[in-house]
C-alpha cells in the first residue's frame, strides 16, 4: 500500500472513528467528536476530513463548539491527507503538540514471534479496572484515570473493537493494549502499555500481535498504531508493524481574536 493510499485510509479511518462517539459533529471539512462522560482531550478531538481546504470562519466554529463544551480545542490528522488544513489551524493559533510516525500491520507481514506470554480477552468488571489500573502505572499518569480507563476500554471491547491483556505470574495484569473496531478497511491499534516491573518480557508484543490478528480475523485489511520511540517502534516492527507516514497532533494555543 502506498503513502498516499495509506495516508487517506488512515485519514478516513479518523474521520469515520470520531463519528462513532456519543455526539459527533460536522463542521465544514471536520469531524469532531465528544463523548459527555469524560472531558480527556485524548477522547474529545477533532479531525478533517481527507483533501478538506477549511475557510477561517469553519475553523473559527470548530472552536467555538469545543469553547461551548468547555474542552480544549484539538485536533489529530495526516497532515498529507489534507494539506490545506494544517495551514488554517495555525492562523488561528493552533501549536504543535505532537508529532508521531505511524506503522501500519497487514496480514501479509503480522508474525507471531516464540516465546510471547499468553493474552487474556477481559470479561469481567474487576478484569477491565485492574487493566486501567495497569495502563495508568505503565503511563505515569497520562491514561485515564482507573475508572474512567475501564469504561473506555469496556465500550471498545463491547462496539466491535478489541482489548488483550497478559496477566504474570503473580497474578496482576502486566500490561494491555487495546483496539478499535474497523472503519474505512482499517483499525487503531493504540494504548500499549506495560507495568515497569514487567516490562522486557514481551508484553507489548503478545498483546500488539494478538490484537492485529483478532482484527484481520474480523476482516480488516490493515491495523495500524502510532509509535512513540525506537523502543516501542522496534518492538512492533518484531510482530510485523512497518513504517506508513504521520500524525500531526495540534491544540489551540490562545483564543481566537
């Protein structure tokens, strides 16, 4: 699959994702998406839609419904998707918070290494609290809070997508990862953490190829996720993750004038 290919699946992966939430919105060439039960700007974002050529006052209501909602404005997109939009955010005051380089998983190149610890499908209440619990640690911080992670991942697991954690020898979960369910011949691999305790031990690989293979069984033609580091890029270029393009994360620095 080329980057071009790649970019626009991705970017109406994006789209088609955030339709999904409680109250998605439209705006011009966007698609926001909010979810009431949590105000994490990680859920409430928004995104363009491929080839989007945003005018100023779209860009100006896009802020506005995130400014009556009381969220911080944001956004997450290929920038080679939609060229024209990053330029229109940063008129408006938008910065860089992020930029990440996604790998992109097929069939074809998802392998199964030896020797990876067993996953786990959660069931149960506690199973999804304790997995939050576990991405919190492995995230200092960052992830959700507890609570609020199992029910995210709880709603993932129950619209289609998946959720696979490894539970050690002494019984606590090490680590989870969860996927979305497919939109647009694609899926989002993303929230891979392990407990540093754990960690070295193939954690994030068992649960990174477990999900991609879940996925493919259900008949997507790609899974693609978001790599933070060399670490992290190496262990999903191991179970089959190869380089498609970027990701640029922008928020809204100061109001608009």
């Amino acid at each position: 699959m080329s980057l071009d290919v790649q970019d626009f699946a991705v970017q109406n992966f994006a789209a088609a994702n955030l339709l999904r939430r409680p109250e998605p919105v439209r705006i011009g060439g966007f698609v926001a998406g909010f979810d009431p039960a949590t105000a994490s700007p990680y859920v409430n974002y928004a995104t363009p839609l491929p080839g989007a050529a945003p005018t100023d006052a779209e860009v100006a209501a896009l802020v506005g419904e995130f400014e009556r909602r009381g969220l911080l404005p944001r956004l997450e997109f290929a920038p080679d998707a939609a060229p024209e939009v990053e330029p229109a955010l940063r008129r408006a005051g938008f910065t860089t918070e992020a930029v990440h380089e996604y790998l992109v998983c097929t069939p074809a190149t998802l392998t199964l290494p030896a020797g990876l610890p067993p996953t786990r499908t959660p069931c149960t209440d506690a199973e999804f609290a304790e997995i939050g619990a576990a991405l919190a640690e492995a995230f200092g911080g960052a992830f959700p809070a507890p609570a609020e992670g199992a029910s995210l991942l709880r709603r993932t697991q129950e619209r289609g997508g998946a959720v696979r954690f490894v539970r050690a020898e002494d019984g606590r979960c090490a680590g989870a990862a969860s996927c979305s369910a497919p939109a647009e011949g694609t899926a989002e691999l993303a929230g891979v953490g392990t407990r540093p305790a754990f960690r070295g031990r193939g954690v994030a690989a068992a649960v990174t190829s477990a999900l991609a293979g879940a996925l493919f069984a259900r008949g997507a033609e790609s899974v693609w996720l978001e790599s933070s580091g060399e670490g992290s890029r190496r262990v999903y270029e191991r179970v089959g993750f190869r380089p498609g393009g970027t990701r640029l994360y922008l928020r809204l620095a100061a109001p608009l004038p």
